[in-house]
C-alpha cells in the first residue's frame, strides 16, 4: 500500500492529495479569519490551520472537497499537526476521486454477501429464514456500505457489513461449542441486530443521526421492521416475538438502550458476541498507532482507558 | 355503600361472600396440609388459613371462585387476618358474581369513553386524530376493561382507561397554562402511552404478563402499533414519528425502560402527568387505609417511603 | 418589540447599546492585553474580543456598564460572534438605564402580587395562612425582583415570583382535579418553597450565591424562617411542621438537596409541580432560539439532552 | 459483673428476671395465639415463644413489663432461643426494676458532664462557648439519658452523651497533631451535631422516631435551634453560621442526609471523628460476641460485612 | 441414566439414597424440634422436614451423611418437597458412597488434562509455557476436583477444571479467528484465572471459603503465587507482571473485585471468555429444569432474570 | 524564608531562578512555534509563555531544566502568570542545584526514621515487627524520597514518609483512646500500606507511574511483597495474612481499588487514618493559598468542592 499519511513521522515532508473531513471557522488574535481542517486520507487523519481564510478559502476547503497540500508534520499537544506550506483545490485533471480517501472494510462486499448468504443458506427454521432474507433484501445496499457507528468501532465504509461477517464466524465457533444454542435464532440476531442502523445513520460519509435515528433509535426501528416483514410474509408465530426480542434486547441493560434485558439464552449470547467484536476491533485499531512498550490514547468507549502493547 | 372487609375492626364478627384472590398450599408442621387465601371484596383483601385441607377445599377454594366465610378478624405481624369458623362455595342460589368483587375505576365506562372522545374530537391536526382515534377503535374493548398495572396503581378493572382519563384532565389544564405545548401530540401521547398494556397484561382478573409482554414491553409494542397503523392509513409524515417517539419515551429514563429519554417537549410533559397521576392514585389509595396522625404502609413505588396523613 | 441582539443574523450590521454582563482580560499570542466581553440586550447576549486594551478600556467595558457597539455577526464553533468596528462607553445624553436591557419576567409586580395575594386570601387554616403571608411581606420586595436561580431556569428578573406565580396557576388545576389535595398546605409550600433564595443569591444582577447560600443553601435558611416566623407570631401546632417538611422536601431527593424525601401528598406534588414548571421554563426559552425542524443546545439541567422543535 | 443471659451457652439452664423488649402476637398451625418474646438484660436479650398465649399473658408480657423467666437455651436459625419452661410476671417482692435491665454507658453521668463540660470551658471564642452552652443547659437532662440511635451504634441508656465525650476526646488528639485545626468550632461541632436527636427520638425506652424527627429529621432540628439560641443570645457573626454549617453537613454527603457537603476543614474532620467513633462502637460490640478466629454476624450499617476476629 | 430426584413429578412414590446436603434444627410450634434437610443426589437436590427429631435424628441426618429416603413429593411455595414417609440412615450393605452422589464435570480427568496439557504444550513463549505448568504441577489435584465456585456456576465436582477446558476451546476459536491476539498469554490467563480458587476455597464437598479466601480472594492470591514461581523457576521479564495483570484484572471492574481494569488486549478478551462460559453454564443448567414455553426461576447472578425456554 | 513566586502579587517585578515542571510547544497564530512552560521554586508556581521559540530554545527550557526568569505578575482566567521580560538557563556560577527547587516535607529524614523506629520497637509481636522492619529496610531510601502520590496529596519530596510519620501519630492516638486496637497490626499496616509505591511510582521528581505500577498497582505490588518476606523470613502463621489484607483492603471500597472491604478492625480503622491525614494534608495547602472569606479553587479529589477559609 502507498505511503498516507499516518505513516509520516514528525519533522517529514508531505505532498499528498487529501479529502476534507471537516472545516471549521475562527477568528486569529489578530482579528483575521483562520480555518481548522482535519485532512484524511485512507491511512487516517491530521489537524492543520490555513491562516487568513478568504470567503473563496472556506468554500475550497470546506469538507468533502478534495485537495493537494504540502508541509511538515509537527507535533502539538502530543497530537500531529500538519504545517501547511501550500494548498490547493484538488481539479480534474489530478484524476482522484473521494472513494479514494475513505478508510474501507478489508474484505470485499462479494466476499462479505457470500458469508452472510452461506448463513442464512445454513438455517432450518423456514420463518427465520424468510424474515432474515426478506430484511436482508429489502436493505442490502445501504448495508453492505454503512458504518457500524459514527465513531467508536468499525467506523468505515462497509464497517456495518464488516462487523456483521466478523460476529457471524464467532457465533459459528460458539455454536460449534455450545450445541444447545438454537444456531437460527443467534445467525438471524446477528444479521439484524444493527441493520436498524441504515435508516439511524445518514450514510457512509460524514455520518450524522437522522431524525427517525434520534427520535426511535435503531433497535426500535428494526423490531418494527421485523414485525412489519413477518406481516408481508404471512408468518405468524413464536419466531417473530424471539426475533424482534434478539434485536430489542442485543444492547444487553436498559441504561445500554435495550428495553427489556436479554431473557433467552441466544439473545444473552449475542450480546456477548457484539461485545466481543466490537471491542476487538476498538483495541485493534488503537492499538496499531502504538508501539510495543507503548500505552495507546484513552479510549472513551472502553472506559476511557489506556491500553498497553506488550513487547513480547 | 354496603360494609365491606375494608372496614371491619380487628375482634369484629365477620359474614361475608368473598372472591378467592389467590390460594396456596402449605404443610403444617404436624405434616398436614393446609391452605393461605386471599380473600376479596370490593373494599379490599384479607388473608386466612384454612387448616387440615383436603384436595376436595384445594379444589373448591382455589383462586377465582366465591366463597362465603364467617368468623373474626384478628391480627397478625401488623396485618389484619380472618380466622376462620364456617367457609363453604358459593351455590347458584346464593345470586353471586365475580363482578360484585372486583374493585373497579369510579367512573362508568360511558363517561370515560365521552371524556375521551371528546379530546380526540377537539384535535385539528387529523394524522394525529386518525392514528388516535384507529387505535383507540381497534382496542376498545380491552381498554375499558384492563387494569393500568398489575400492582401498584391503578390496579383495578378499568383503571387504564380511568388513569387515562385523569391524565387527559391534567393535560387540558396544563395546555391551557402553558400555551406553547402542542395540544394534539399531547393528548394523542396520553391516549396511547400506555395503550400497549392491553397486549402485555393477561386481562382484568387474576392479571400477569404474557409472552409478548415479558419479551417486547408494552412501549415497543405500543410503537409497532403506531407503524402499522400509519401504514394502514397510508398517513406519512412526522406526526408518526413523534407519536411513536412519546410513547417510547414516556418513562423518561433508559433505566426505567424508555429506549430513548424525551426529546420533544411533549413527551417531557407526558412521562410529569404521567407520574402526577399514578402517585396521586396511589398516595390516596394507601392514605385511605391510616387514620389522620399515622404513616401508610411503606409503598414500594414510592421508594418504600410511608407517608404521613395530616391531622389539619 | 425593538430588534435586539437574538434578532440579528449572521452576516448582519448592528448599532446598538448593551449592558456588558462580564468581561475578561486575555493575553493575545502578541504579548497584549484584549478583553472577551459579553455584551447583552434584553433579548439575549453576544460575546465580542477588544483587541489591545488599554487599562481604561478595561474600566470602559468592565461588567455592568453600558456600551454603544457597532460591528458585524459572526459565527465562531457554532455560535455568534460580534466582530467589534466601533465601540464607546455610553454618556448621560444618550439616556438609556440598566434596566433597559435585563431580562424581566413577562407579568408585572402587580399583576404577580395581585395573584398571589388571592391564593392567600383564598386559604381556611389562619395558622397556614398567618405563616405565609407573614414572610412574604417580610421578603416581599427581594420577592419581586430575584431571579429563581443563577442559571437553569427562570434567571431574570422577578423570575422568582414569576416561577411562584406560574407554579399557583398549575397548583390550583391540579388541587380541582384531585380533591383530596389539602389546598392550603399547597399554595403556602408552593409560596415558601423558594423563598430562602432571596438569602441564598446576592440580587437580581450579576447574581452569585452568598456565605450563607453556600453554607446552608435555600432550603435550610426557609426552614428556619418558618419556625422563627411561627414563634414571632406564637403559633402552635402540627402546621409549621409541615410546612417546614414542604420546604424541607421540596427537591424530592437527599442527592438533589433535600435531607428528607416527601412524606405528605402535597410535598410530593409540591415537587413534580416545581419540576413542571421549570422544565417548561427552559425547554420554551430553549426552542424558542431554534427554527422547527433543528435540535436545541444541549441543556445542562435537562441531563444535556437536545431538544427537537417539530415542523407540524 | 453477675452472669447474663449473654453468658449463657447453648444446652444451659437459665432461671433469670428479664424486661421484655418487645412482644408479638401469633397464630400457630393448631389456629391458637402464641407470643414471639424478647426478653432483655444487661448484657443482651434472646427470643421466646410463649404457646397458647392468653388475653391475660399478651397485658403480662407485653414490651417494658419486667419477668422471670426459666428454660434451657436452644439454637434456631443459627441464633439463640430459649425455650421456657416457667415464666411469670415480677412482683413488687422480686425488688427489680426497669433501670436493673437496660444497657448504659460505662462512663457515669458525671464523669461525662465533666468531660464535656472542660472542653466549653477551654474554648476561646465566646460566642461559639455561649452557644453551645445554651443549647447544652437547655437539653442537659435528654441529652444525658438518650441513645445515640435506635440502631446500629450506641443504641443504649445515655448512648448519646458517651458517643460525643469519645468523640471529644478524639477531636482534641486530633486537634495536637493539625493545630491548624480552629478546635472551638471542632469542640462545639462535637457537642451540637446529634443534639437534635433528644427531640428526634422519643425517649431513652423502646426508642422510636416521633413526627418531628420523621418530618425534619435532628440536623434540621438543631440547624433551627442554633439559629434560635443565637437570637435569644443576641449573637451575630460568622460563628453562628459555621457552625449551623457543621451540624447541617456532619453526615458528609447529601445521600446520607446532609444538604450541603463540608465546607470548611472542621466541618470534614468532623464527619469523619463521628465515622471514627460508631464504627468503633459497633465493631467492638459486635465483636465481643464471637471467639478468635470466627467472623462476626453481618453488621448491616458496614456494608454488611461480617468481621474477622483475629487469633493473634 | 437411572432416574433421580429431578426428574420425579409431583404426586410420584419416591425410595431413593440420598446424600444430606444441609440438615437445619428448627423448633415447630408444639414446641417440639425438627430437622429441615436438602436431600441430593446427582441430578439434583429436594428439601425435607423430619419432624419430632431425636438428638439421635440430629446426628443421623446431619450433612454429608448417606439416607435411604422413601415419601411422596408435593409442592410448597412454588418449590418441590418430598414429604418422608420412611427415613433411615445408609449401612454397609447399601454399598453406597459419598461420590455416588455429587454432581460431576461432564468431561473425565483424563480428558481434561489432556486438553490442558496440549494447550500448554503449544505455547511457545517458553517463560509464560514454564511458569503456567509450573502452577498446575502445584495444584494439580485440587485443581482436577474443586467447583468454580460455591454457586452461580459451574458448582460441582471439577467445575474448575472443566471451566478451564471449556475456556480453552473458547480462547482457541477467537484466536483463530482474530490473529493478533497473543495465544500463550490468552490460554496461560484461562488456565491460570481461577487457580487461586484451590486455596479460596475449602473442597470439592460442603464448599466453603477459608480465611485466606476471605480475607485475600482467589485473585491475589494467584497474583502472589505467579511471582514466586518466577522467583523459583528465574525468570524475569515482563511476562510476569502481563500474567499477573491478566489474573489480576479478570473480573473486568473495580466494583467486580478486579483492583485493576483489563490494560492488555489479551485480558479485556478473558474476561469475555469467562462470562460468556459462565453464564452458558448457568443458563443450561437453569433451563434443564423448565420445559419448551416456560420461564426459569429468577437467576441471581444473572441480575435475577427469569429466562424463557422457546418453543421452536 | 526568602520570598517565593508564591508571595508575589499581581503587578509585582519578579527576577528569580526557577526548576522547569514542565514545558509543552504550541503553534501561535502567526504560524511560529512557542512555548508554554511551568516555573516553580519551592513555594509553588507559575505559567509563562515564551513566544518565537527557536529549537534551541526548546532545548534550553525544557523540563528539568533551571533557568533565571524576570518579568511582571499578571492575571490570566483567574490565575496567575509570568509576563517573562527577559530568561535565560542558569550556569554553574550561578551556583543552583535541582533540589533548591523542591518542594520537601517539613520534617527531616532523621527525625521520620526515628518516629518510625520508635513504633517498630514498641511492637510486641515479632512476627509482624520483623517483617515490617524486612521490608522498611529493603525500600528504605526510596520510602524516604518518594512523593506519596503523583498529584491530590503529599506529593512532594519525601511525602511518602511523612504521611506515613503523621499517620502513625494518629494511630497511636486512637489506640491510647480505643485499647481493644491491636496496635501492632495498627502500626504495621500504616507503615507498609503505601510502600508500595516506591515500585508502582517512577520517582521524586517528575513522577510517573512505572509499568507495574499501571498494570499491578501499589497496593497488589505490597502484598506480593509481604508473603515473600514472610518466605524469606520463614514465618508463618495468621499475621503474614492479616498484614496483606491490611494493605490490600486500604482503599476501603472496591470501586477505590481494594479487591476486599477491611474485614478486621484495624484495617478498617487504618482506612479512615489514612483519610483524615491525606484530607488535612490536601485543605491545608489548598487553603494556604487563599485569605479568611475567601474560597478554595474546586479541589479535585475532594469532590470538587471548594472550601471556605473562616474569619473567625
């Protein structure tokens, strides 16, 4: 892979293309207006000042807008900063596209239909099936293209579909082990349990609530789903209820968000699933911008802890 | 009204029929069974002991049937409790019925379903009016009749729609008060809140949770309600999404089971009438039972707090 | 109403006088001192930089004083900037007072008082009636003129009686509706409940807590005064306790303040009267600076919860 | 020290007089009452089960009658009981009385008025000595007959008076290693911060809470009575409020009754001499009754924890 | 499997050996003594009264002890009892021994310790392979006999060790699955986490803490025995403290008795592979006892839960 | 004392040596780098900034590092900072060493050990004296240099041991008081209970946590310790068990970093010692720095609170 920009130390010099994440206004002690931009490329992200910002300067570099900057990393309050020596739009001629600049799931989307599909191929109970495949259908772009999060864990381009494929190989491992787990119920609770997120989120870039994502939440937005999907199947029965309670319940506690606590054994287990997961994609990806013998940044969702890398 | 057990005195004769309110089997400890009743009427319950029981009294002294009992009223750890001289089953002759037992709501189902109609009749925003009022028609039946809760307040039958109707009063006093509040969302909010019950509880009698209780909670199953029926009118807009968002929301805290806190002043306003009146419900409903200058019972609601009744 | 500060946009020239409600002196990254005043109307306030203040500036502009500003809105992370062209202490000729530009509640002290005055009036136990009209007089003109508190809700002018006089109105349904309401302990703990403020906070401008606030805090300062006020006036009996437990109880909670929880009906719903009150204090001041459709500030004492305006 | 029942071991006869502590009335399995007894001495009390109580035994062994009881000592559930073979009502031949049977302090009257009395008399200021004089003189008798609690610690016969001369004591080994300690407002704290439990609770017998300690509660109480005695005293100054603060806040936090926290240094060393202290007291009677080398019951006011009683 | 006491059904003749459990004296209300038993045998346990008891009874009956026990069972309070028609201690004839009763992991000896000793065998950090053999050499037989734990889960006959090996299988798939993690350090921290339980714990029958349990924990205790077997076995270097800390921090939380919060990556996933095992043991065991469409009784250490069998 | 930066006033010239604490670079708005750096001699200290920072700069006025500074005291946000006129690093013929600039216990290291050797000779039980008197030696010159803590209280040079020393004065007091005090363990568990710091904190100056001091903690590294000199030592028996718990049981709580509760008296007895000396150490310096009627600045560690200094 091509050198990004995480892989620059302090005191090199950069010229790389780079994609707007966010642009904010201030006004310098001198009285000019200045802008605080965070450049990303696919590798990660820097914090860089453009002094005395025209209007023209704002809408340039405004996020979301592709540019060419050069100039030396320095380091300021233990974060990189980039010190800006040159910028300019990004034109047509220099051949880059967005997609180019965004972080994205190692594993490509045939990949990842192919290992859900595989699941869902795998399940005896036709109602779960049914219900599972008709959601999975009914949403299967946003999905296979949807962070899990706006921040946290698995926050990339197809981070959803990622961490649904990751959850699913551990359900496998877990049901191989356990043999009394219902291996239906806990395929379809992992496939559901965040679809909810693709009507929460606004998409895949500059991720933001929606409205019916702040008002209901994604779990309340799927459990109507199901039962909304289980209504257009015609399926009646005890499947739809132990569904829409795997979804209503995945976050494990009320203060977590869920309603009601887990009270079936594959709900539990699902909840300790998502846990699994996400909190090892958390420690991976923090744990990569350390050294061994290093602690990493705080991470404010595991408790704002610093984790340690081992040099063994 | 007739004398019923809520007023008889500890050493006072007692002849009554009753409503077997539960019955449990126990040993004695001269190894032979016995049987601890409830027994009810419209006043209230006291407890009795039938000694020596022989599966024929398990039989005719189960919960639900009527008994006619006689003897005194004693006390025992704080609490009154019927020793009993006479008890036998009540006969077709006897002209009893289960509803003579039943505490109910002081209203009469007519008067309720006017004061109901009514507030839905002043709406002027009709998505709102049609969700309410196609809801409302769909569960009627039930919703006269089901108790708000199966402990704690409202506890009787009728007490939902009762608790609702208290609450709409509440509301048009508060609206008329503070004008800025959207009279529409929160009357509709109070209508619905806790229209779910109707599905999680077992019925007016003898009530418990079903299935669909236990696992979804009447808040989730209260907002699929509001989809389907959205859907069914083929009404879009946000109006759903706030009726669906102050049920959600109306026991204003995740630890107490809202996915979500209030996010529209509404629903803020609807999750205060909502505790204004369920305490005041059982505030006077424990108070009635102690004289001026004596503390309740300690209430389990209420942070187990006794209250005192004044003697001004 | 005259265009004041929360009228201007963006983008906008403004001309107009204000009163400085604090300023703070800075070092710039030159080495000079600069001052962040805030600089309000009585529709809102702006914050603005003086670059290179001189010590006579820093006398011009401190708190209190009234300046003539001219300059342009800005925007600085989210929120208005003045961007200062022009600035000038105000002189007697241009004839305007610091109480052009508070914030006042929207009744006035006559109308406040006359409704106050009726609830009194309307109570039957003289003991009640004697306590409480004894210390509002004694209070009555810091009464009329504190805020209800620092920040939150109800903080400007005469907020305190406007809060009590809001809190009366709601009191007076709610006692219609629940008829077992003791009416007089209700009105008098909703007079008394804050009245200890006007000991606790310094006054209605620039208000910050006293020795006394910080040491006691409202609650205990109120109590004692109600058993000093009943020994001045030799009343006797089971009232002025209750009315001191009122008080005593009022913030429902041990964590929130009160070293008892309610234990009478009336100081329960004394309680969630106050909150009624001052959460639609500040959810309306809160949405009125947004448009529907957006989401307010997060609001501190509403657990930083933001609040949506609906578009219906 | 003559044998008590506390001496007596599991299988031993016992022929005692006993004040009865407490005494309920029951219904046996055979339907006749039978009465729950705790029969109480110097040194402890056990429980008794009287059978086939009647009307006549229920007025002679009610609470505070004085008995003499014979029975061998069994052990139920892990506690002792005694089972009785002979009880009778004393008579005013037996020559016992109430005093015989109530736990005290181990320091006489005098020797704690003393105690208590040097440290006003070593205090500096005057206007704090004067206080806290008065308020002494005014509840000498209570002060020096009540207990500390109804439970937990010092729950004995001038309980209260013993808790503060220990807690004196410790006040002044504190105040020689921190002289920055102000130690007449650490003595007067001392005295003063359970004062107000002489009108909290109802008496040195049989304690319970009366109405006003319900509603108020003893920091309320002596926060008005500090108050008041500084006016019939005609003090002013900050004393008057420090030391208001110091009783009103002694419990340390609001979640254990203080609505305001310390704020000055005497104020915390305070709450935590008081800690100090009851702990102190409640470990050491509660290990008294077991043997090195076992745990004590679990003593609910620490957590819950039982105690290990080292063998070294 | 020969029928046990679980799966007998109300109304069923019972003549079974049983192993006492626990044997409690109690005094029934004719004043005379009984004794309440629990009766186990391997697939579970039921409560008795022997009414009229013997010292002889006492001693015969007493825990650990062998009975031929013939009766009917019955239900009380919700909970099976068996009424004893005939009782008698076991003899030599019987051929019964204590082993015949006691619940046991469903794994041999043998197989346990070969799927350890293959784990170990495949480290291949030869510090962290030398002191985890080091410590189960110590321990071994303890560690093949001893529960998990007193209750909650995995409390039979090697629990302990059969917890560890369901671990392993547990840690193995993870590791496959995300292969940064360290597989010597995660096996070493499942093998080692509970193996401080062998001297927390008093055995594998009538478990109870001992005083280095109490009074230390399982946990630092194994912290303890970690380095002095570096010390014994020299070796240094920072595989020491990380098996320590994984030891250490097992329990996740402060609040949870872990002094330290998982800091490595390797002991964040061990605490997620014990709760998951635990909490699979847990709900297996609870859900063998209901049927398809029932609830579980309330599981303590699983927030008191009901857990609700599916039907599908 | 000579005049340190703590008693210059607002306006006043300074020209004195100072120890660099720290020194952190930024950017300034005019794109060129400075630096923010903390000035501190022995009586506290003070924020500059030095603007235009050449690398040599950096070098010359980094941490650690001595230099001369003279500028004017100005107010900056409440608190105070240097407008540095002219700097420049100290040279040998300035004659200054790092020492100068610390801050150290009022005590000396003579009379510390000799406080301390006196309680170690008083104890009467060997086995606890010689291993407290083990350990003291094996850590004493590091015990008699460290902080005892980073930051919150005593964290100045040699803190450590005059906690210890104060704590130890307190203890004895206590035990004079409460003679059922085992003051051996008393003593011991004072003197080793932060011992373990000298392992889990990096040193005198700077002070950082080790790695073992992250991923153990002190109070687990001392417990270790303990049963290895008890292994050294050859001693066996239940003080080596007491003394751990003592260590491991000091923070009182689990959620403060004790996986056990005290469970004997001493220790919890200790817990609160170590309270009253770390809190009087922490109000006596934050309240040297403000003037009677004034308050603190919000101490951390002491729940935020801030503290009022009395006039009397």
């Amino acid at each position: 892979m091509k050198k990004g920009i995480a892989q620059y130390e302090v005191g090199e010099q950069v010229d790389l293309f780079f994609l707007v994440k966010s642009s904010t206004r201030g006004i310098a002690s001198n009285g000019k207006p200045f802008l605080t931009v965070i450049l990303q490329d696919k590798t990660g992200d820097i914090e860089a000042k453009l002094w005395d910002a025209s209007p023209e300067d704002e809408e340039n570099y405004a996020a979301e807008k592709i540019v060419k900057a050069a100039g030396e990393v320095m380091t300021y309050r233990g974060r990189n900063q980039l010190k800006v020596r040159q910028i300019r739009p990004a034109n047509p001629q220099d051949g880059v596209r967005v997609a180019d600049f965004l972080e994205v799931a190692p594993l490509s989307r045939e990949e990842m239909v192919e290992s859900i599909t595989q699941c869902i191929f795998e399940m005896k109970n036709s109602n779960i099936q049914r219900i599972t495949r008709h959601l999975l259908n009914k949403y299967q772009n946003a999905f296979l293209e949807y962070p899990a999060a706006t921040k946290n864990h698995h926050e990339f381009v197809s981070g959803l579909a990622y961490h649904v494929v990751s959850m699913l190989k551990v359900a496998k491992a877990l049901a191989d082990l356990y043999p009394s787990l219902n291996r239906d119920l806990l395929y379809s609770g992992v496939i559901l349990h965040d679809l909810g997120k693709v009507i929460e989120l606004s998409g895949p870039v500059s991720t933001t609530y929606t409205l019916e994502g702040n008002l209901l939440g994604h779990i309340s937005i799927m459990v109507n789903e199901i039962g909304q999907a289980a209504e257009e199947l015609s399926i009646k029965g005890e499947e739809v209820l132990l569904l829409q309670h795997m979804v209503l319940s995945h976050h494990g506690k009320e203060e977590w968000g869920s309603p009601k606590k887990p009270l079936i054994k594959e709900a539990e287990i699902l909840h300790l699933i998502d846990n699994v997961d996400a909190k090892m994609n958390m420690l991976d990806r923090a744990l990569e911008h350390v050294k061994p013998g290093e602690f990493t940044e705080k991470i404010f969702a595991l408790d704002n802890r610093s984790f340690y890398k081992p040099t063994i």
